[in-house]
C-alpha cells in the first residue's frame, strides 16, 4: 500500500515502515538510511514529510532557540581543516584571549532578550588550562542560569573530574562535537585523537550533564560516513545534535570544498532525525549560506532546534528572521 499526500503524490511503502519503526522502535540502522537517502534523493519531499511527523510525534511545536558567544577565539593548537581558529592557517578571524565573566553574561542576557531558551560558552583551544578562566567560567554559569537560560559551555577535552565541578556549578550542558565519522577523521583533524573526543563526551556523560555533539557536514565525507556518525551519536545517546554545514572559510585547507546542493542537505537532516529520532536536532552554523531560500524546510525536515544570532567567526543573521520564521511554519519557541 502507498499512503496518499498531497495532488496525487505518494510516499513509498519502506519509508512508511521505517517512519512507523523510528517512532515506535527507535531502530533505524545504517542499512536503513541507506535505503532512506536512495529513496530521499529521489522523492526528497516525502522523506521530509515523513521526518516532519517523528519530530512532530517526539517533539511537538516547540523549537528550542540557543545562543552563543566566542568567549576566547583564534591562536587554537589543534590543525582542524575546516577552523579559521586553527594557528596552523593564515585566515581574517579574530583573535583575543578570555573575555571575563561580564561580556559573557552581558551577551547571555542579550541573547535572552532575542528569545534564546539555552546560551553556550565556547572557547578555542584544546582545553583550558588557566584555573583563574575556570572560577570565572563557574560563575559565569550560575550567573547565566540566573537569567533563566540554560547554560552550557564548550570548552574542549574534558575529564570526569572537572565535568562534576561543572555540574556542581549549576551546568545544564556540555557540548563537544565529533566533526565527522571515526573513518573520515584523519583527513580532517591529525593534533588529537578521536577516540579524546568521544572519551570527553562520556566524561561530560559521567556526571550527570546533558550532552551536545554532533559534526559538520560538508567536509567531503560520504553518505555513508554521514550515517556513520549518526550511528555514533546514536550509541553514545547524546540528547542534542547540533547539525553545522561547511561554510568554506579562505585560508583553510577546505576553503576551495563545493557546497552541497539544498536538496542533499535537507535529505541528510531527514535521515539525521530517523536515526536520532527522539533527540533535539539543531540547526547550526552554515544553514544560511547553504540552505539559502530553503532554510525553513531544514526545520521542516526534522531540525527542532535553531542556533540563533552570530557564530563563532562569523555573522548569524537577525533572530528576528528566525522567530518569524518559526511563527511562519505554525511552531513556537521553547521559552521555559
């Protein structure tokens, strides 16, 4: 049997049956999306169709909207291909050392005001070796999440011993991405092992914090490597996936990578929300300059949460393009 949409349009019977498994079963493996992104990138509106009711059915109307500040950017050890941060490439991204409590809290607080529900501390490096950031990191936290947002930081490599002090200190989140699927990893990242990055994840995991990992697409992996980092994320049942696309930045040894077509990109973030089908899916940096006109059909196509305002080096867009936005599809921002 084929289900009916919409002027004669059909979904094939196989995705109907693994729609019916990832909401009841949450089992979708890699043979699966296998069979989702062939199907996909022939009939990419009803794989979204289909993705769009598990993200309804787990999550409802509500969209998470999450804000960040670049706390300390550039000057950054490790040779990721992808990162203007990176010492290893000569690139325009700003470099300054700790910015202190204050300018955290005070763009948390903006970010509040432009309807943020989660706010994140990032810093570059591979980890934070000055004990002076960390006591103003604690109570940045405590003074973020008297705001009423849920704070979250992303700090590098961590150990269970420092994710309990975060815990402690009033964390919601730690976030720490993969980048990419374990067998592509050495063509993007050699200064650290991915075993460090997955080890950080179960460590933040270890002491009681939610956890945001996830990677970037783009970066000249494959579809199945796409698949196998989302099998990744599955088994180490992280509870938010952030999804960042590739946006070429001059000076990096990717600077010259093509962009990947809307179309294959929304068929991805379907996939994603198979997979992940009761996880928080967010929609990261990369979605303008690559989702172009199609940027709503990302949160169509199973994205449930949205990175508002600036990214790391460069400029978001207005968060108030993104509430319409929101509003325009019929959901509502998460605002508790």
């Amino acid at each position: 049997m084929l289900e009916v949409r919409q002027e004669g349009e059909v979904m094939p019977d196989n995705v109907l049956e693994l729609k019916t498994r990832a909401i009841e079963r949450k089992d979708i493996g890699a043979e699966d999306a296998l069979v989702l992104y062939r199907l996909g990138m022939e009939r990419p509106f009803s794989l979204m169709a289909a993705a769009a009711e598990i993200r309804e059915y787990f999550k409802g109307k509500k969209v998470n909207l999450c804000g960040i500040v670049n706390a300390k950017s550039g000057l950054c050890p490790e040779d990721c291909k992808f990162c203007a941060q990176s010492v290893h490439y000569c690139t325009e991204a700003p470099k300054y050392p700790f910015i202190g409590k204050a300018d955290i809290v005070e763009k948390a607080r903006r970010a509040k005001a432009s309807g943020a529900h989660m706010f994140g501390i990032i810093t570059s490096g591979t980890r934070i070796d000055d004990e002076g950031e960390w006591d103003e990191i604690y109570q940045a936290v405590r003074d973020i999440s008297s705001l009423g947002l849920k704070p979250c930081v992303s700090l590098g490599m961590l150990d269970a011993e420092r994710a309990h002090t975060l815990k402690k200190a009033g964390l919601y989140r730690y976030h720490h991405n993969l980048e990419t699927a374990r067998s592509y990893f050495d063509n993007i990242c050699t200064t650290h092992e991915y075993q460090e990055d997955v080890d950080t994840v179960v460590a933040a995991q270890s002491a009681g914090l939610s956890t945001c990992s996830g990677g970037i697409i783009g970066l000249g992996e494959s579809m199945e490597q796409r698949i196998e980092l989302a099998m990744t994320l599955k088994g180490l049942d992280v509870d938010c996936v952030p999804f960042n696309i590739l946006n070429p930045r001059p000076g990096t040894p990717l600077q010259h990578v093509p962009h990947l077509s809307p179309v294959e990109l929304l068929v991805t973030i379907a996939i994603y929300r198979f997979i992940l089908s009761d996880k928080d899916i967010k929609l990261c940096g990369g979605k303008e300059s690559n989702l172009r006109q199609l940027l709503p059909l990302g949160i169509v196509a199973g994205c449930n949460s949205l990175m508002i305002g600036d990214y790391l080096t460069m400029p978001g867009r207005s968060p108030e393009l993104d509430a319409e936005m929101i509003k325009d599809l019929g959901l509502e921002p998460v605002c508790d």
